[in-house]
C-alpha cells in the first residue's frame, strides 16, 4: 500500500469538541453502562492450555502512573499472566516516542529516522497476537501519548497489516450516553483499516479518579477480559 491509498483509506474526519458537562454519575449507572464486549466463556481451563497461549502488547496512554487507566491494564494483565498469556506492556507516556514527521523515509516499510523506544516496542508489536489499547479520554479522543505510538505504526504499515486481535479500555470522567462515542470510532475505523478484529472494550464512564474507579466493577472487567481473551 503506498502512502497515497493510505491517505485515502483512512480519510480525514470533522472532529467537533464537546467537553462541557461533565456531570458526575452514580456507581450503579456507571456499572450499567459498562460495555465489556468480550467473548467470555469463563472456562479458564481451556484458557490455560498451551496451544491458546498468546503474544500480547499493552500500550497504555496516561501520564498517571497510579491512575485509572493504568488500573485496568494492570487488571488485565493479571487475568491474561493467569491464563497463560505473554504479556508485554509499553507505558507510551514514559517512554521516548517522536511524533511521526512525515517524511516518508520509512516508505511505510523500514527503518524510521528516529530511533527511540519504538525499537524496543516494534519486536513485540510484530510479534503479537493481540495488541490491547488503554487510554485516558482525552478531549473525546485517545491521549496524545498513545496516538504518537500508533502513528509510528507507519514505518510497519504493510508488516503490521496481517490478522491480529485487538481490545480497548479506556476511562473518562464524563458519564453522558455519548462519551466514548468518538473514541470507539477511531478504535473501530482503526481496526478495519489494520484488518484486526475486536476482542473486547472495558469503557469506565463517570471514572475521573482512582478512588471512584476502585469503587466500580470495571477493574473486575479487565481482568476478566484478560482472563477469557
Ligand atoms: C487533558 C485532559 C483531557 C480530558 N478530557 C476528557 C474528556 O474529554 N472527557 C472526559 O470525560 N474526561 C476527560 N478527562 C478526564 C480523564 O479522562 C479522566 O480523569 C481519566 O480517569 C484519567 O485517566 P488516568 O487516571 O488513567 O490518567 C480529561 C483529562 C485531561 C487531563
């Protein structure tokens, strides 16, 4: 694929701003408007067999070391670590990551100008089975910390263009109906344009803090999205 089809396949898309209103939510509605789409058959057993065992990449996208979305990935790596997976995790805002310029150098299929901690992150990336995106919701949209590693993508595009499964977790501190709605666009049009397949979301609405976000079943999700993946 050159860069021109690239362009043209994925578009550019109206991106409207809408942060006012961040009305907080009880626990119950949050945990009522958990979305966990996970196939989950709760049979570990077979999860821990051998011959299901995957190669899986965490990127995560927050600043927060401690905070709420670095919860769910640390919940999710749990279940995935007990049911046999390999797990290797890529905290984006703690790594060295220069924003794509650009420059075509790569053409879409080599060496990157810049070598940072992509070098470290694209081996497993390659490798992977299953790549699990965790992210504040920054604005509507995925924080600038992860979106800089996935357009680094581009120096892989052909190569990271073959099946894999992918899954989406991510916290707001917005509970209206529409929160993620942007984001999980992205996540979905991402998808299909990598020809990946969704393996499950964990969307922790009216989450803006650790305390409240320990208070709801959303960690509990991610592990089992782990567990069941
Ligand atoms: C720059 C910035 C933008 C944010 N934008 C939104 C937003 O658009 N909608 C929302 O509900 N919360 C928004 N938040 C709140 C965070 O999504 C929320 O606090 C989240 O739990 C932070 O996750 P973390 O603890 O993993 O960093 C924003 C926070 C920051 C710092």
């Amino acid at each position: 694929m050159n860069r021109r089809d690239f362009i043209a396949s994925t578009g550019a898309g109206l991106v409207t701003i809408m942060l006012g209103g961040c009305n907080f939510m009880s626990q119950d509605k949050a945990q009522q408007q958990s979305v966990a789409l996970a196939a989950m058959d709760n049979n570990t057993d077979s999860k821990n067999d051998r011959s299901t065992k995957m190669k899986i990449t965490v990127i995560t996208g927050s600043p927060h070391q401690n905070g709420t979305s670095a919860l769910l990935a640390d919940k999710f790596i749990e279940g995935a670590t007990a049911a046999g997976h390999d797990v290797f995790r890529f905290n984006s805002a703690f790594e060295e990551v220069h924003p794509c310029i650009g420059c075509d150098r790569c053409g879409m299929n080599g060496p990157c100008v810049y070598q940072d901690s992509m070098e470290k992150l694209n081996p497993e990336l390659l490798a992977s089975n299953l790549v699990a995106f965790v992210t504040p919701l920054y604005y509507y949209g995925m924080s600038a910390q992860i979106k800089t590693v996935i357009d680094r993508f581009y120096a892989n595009n052909s190569r990271l263009h073959v099946s894999k499964k992918a899954i989406l977790m991510a916290t707001a501190y917005n509970s209206s109906d529409w929160t993620f709605n942007a984001l999980t666009e992205h996540y979905k049009t991402l998808l299909r344009y990598m020809g990946w397949e969704n393996a499950g979301m964990v969307l922790a609405v009216g989450c803006g803090t650790r305390s409240v976000i320990e208070r709801t079943d959303f960690p509990n999700q991610a592990y089992q999205l782990g567990l069941n993946i």
